[in-house]
C-alpha cells in the first residue's frame, strides 16, 4: 500500500508557483493577486480563509480579504462582486461558501465574472468543463487529477467510483475523470444508489466524497484499489487542543491494507485543493496581465 502524500504534492506545487511568479515580477509586472470575500464568522469558513491567504504570501501572491458581518444584504454582497469585477489590478477572487440563508448562493456565483472565478463554479465555467474547453477547474477535483497524475496512477479504462454528487467536488469530478486524458469508466453513486456496497466494490478507483465519517468501510473496497478520501468532517475531539479532529469519508485503519494507494485524511486531498486554487490564480494572471 502507498501512502498519497498530498501536502508533499502540493509544497512542489507551491515551489513551481513560487517559480513563475519570480519569472513574471521579472519582467516588471505586479504578481498575481487573489481576493477573498469572508461573511460572517463561522469557524471552519474562517480557517479556510486564512489557509487560502497563507498559500498566497507562500508563493509570491498579492492577497486581500474582504469581511462583511452576517447581516449583509444580497444587493450589497452582489455590489462588491461587481466591484471586483471591475477591478484591474485583481486576478481573481472567491466568494467563501456557505452564504446566510437569505443570499442566494446562485445569483452570486452568477454575478462573479466567469474569468475571475478561480473557484470554478460560475455555470459558464462548468459548461466549458463539460465540453472540454479551458476552464477554471473547481479546486478539488483539479487537485485529485493532479494527485492520481502525479502519482502516475493508470486511469485509462478503469472503472472508477465516486460517491457523492455535490457541485464542487462528485459532479464535476466525474466529466474530468471521463475525459480523454484520464480516460475512466465513471459511475457516480449517491444516496439512492441500490447495492452501493456492491457498486463500491467493484471499483477500481473509489472516490469517497459524501460528507459522511467513516463511511466507507473495508468490506466496500475491492483488493488492490486506489481509494480517494474527500471527507473532512470536523468531529469532536476533547482530547485535542481545539476540541475536534478531522474525519475523513473512509475508514482509514480497516481500508488502507487492501488498497494499492490511499489518501489520508488530513494530508491528502486537502492541501491539493489549496494549491489548485493558487494554479487557477497564476492561469487568470497570465491571461489578464
Ligand atoms: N466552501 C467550502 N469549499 C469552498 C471552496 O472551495 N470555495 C468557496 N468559495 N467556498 C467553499
């Protein structure tokens, strides 16, 4: 069994950033620069934020944070997104999710300028996603291609399994593993799938992203499989200093002998999905500035 080493992926990652960068501040250009607009106060939103202002100063990117308070009005939210539109000296920005219940979450995606969605999740995006055009990728499944990839992990004709259909990470996921560069045969199962545990079992390649700890247990893997782990729920954890830990969607210690690669959770796909927000920057960079 080989361990996916994703937070290793993703620091060579960085460093090739770091690199183009250095090239572009070069030339006499400014670097690239990413926005992050942050509603409210909620914890794990918060954290990802600070995650994602980190990796900029990491590899050379200008950042900027934009806070509102819970109480933001959807006229005012969508104000600043065509703000920022319109502002040359931005590459691209995000628009952290989840939103208050009383923003609807589409009329902003929609707002947001699909050649700044670094996010990959304005519909113009996807739509070119799904027709193989070139696209901001929506950061997970950017970073899981680029892990199996990276790993030279063989794609082509294998049966592949993903559990979850959420926007960001199973739907998507399952046209770029469909594609001809990666060539899989694609079933994306979910919460009315029948015989699920059969369906997992013949997988080749499992990827779990439901959401749901644990979920995937050793009796679902099939021998020798490539086992992706989306999972990152927050369960407690009294005997940590923050009071909870990260779970992932796979039974980790009963999965991990029967597969020939697994991702771990943390370290696996979590610092992927980091980096494949920065690799997005650098794309809208080059083409805007
Ligand atoms: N909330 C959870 N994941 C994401 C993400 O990738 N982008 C944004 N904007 N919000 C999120």
């Amino acid at each position: 069994m080989i361990l996916i080493d994703g937070k290793k992926t993703a620091d060579e990652i960085k460093k090739e950033i770091a690199e183009a960068v250095k090239l572009i501040v070069s030339t006499g250009k400014r670097p690239p620069h990413l926005a992050a607009v942050l509603i409210g106060h909620d914890g794990g939103s918060e954290t990802y934020v600070a995650f994602k202002i980190k990796d900029c100063e990491e590899v050379g990117f200008r950042s900027t944070l934009i806070r509102f308070e819970d109480d933001v009005t959807e006229p005012e939210l969508i104000a600043k997104v065509h703000e920022l539109n319109n502002d040359d000296d931005l590459d691209g920005f995000i628009v952290q999710l989840p939103l208050p219940k009383h923003i609807s979450e589409q009329k902003v995606i929609e707002a947001i300028d699909a050649r700044k969605d670094v996010d990959g999740f304005h519909p113009e995006n996807v739509g070119r996603l799904v027709l193989g055009l070139p696209a901001f990728l929506s950061a997970t499944p950017f970073g899981i291609v680029e892990l199996l990839k990276r790993y030279q992990i063989p794609t082509s004709g294998k049966n592949c399994v993903i559990v979850g259909r959420s926007n960001i990470v199973g739907r998507p996921l399952s046209i770029l593993m469909s594609q001809k560069a990666v060539n899989a045969t694609v079933t994306v199962a979910h919460s009315q799938t029948k015989n699920l545990k059969q369906v997992c079992a013949e997988a080749d390649i499992l990827i779990a992203a439901l959401g749901s700890p644990e979920f995937i247990k050793a009796d679902m893997v099939k021998e020798g499989a490539v086992v992706i782990d989306v999972g990152t729920t927050r369960v407690n954890a009294p005997d940590t200093k923050s009071g909870w830990r990260l779970k992932g969607d796979v039974k980790f210690d009963e999965v991990a002998p029967k597969c020939s690669y697994i991702t771990p959770v943390p370290g696996g796909v979590g610092p992927m999905t980091r980096v494949s927000l920065l690799q997005n920057t650098l794309l809208a960079a080059s083409r805007n500035i």
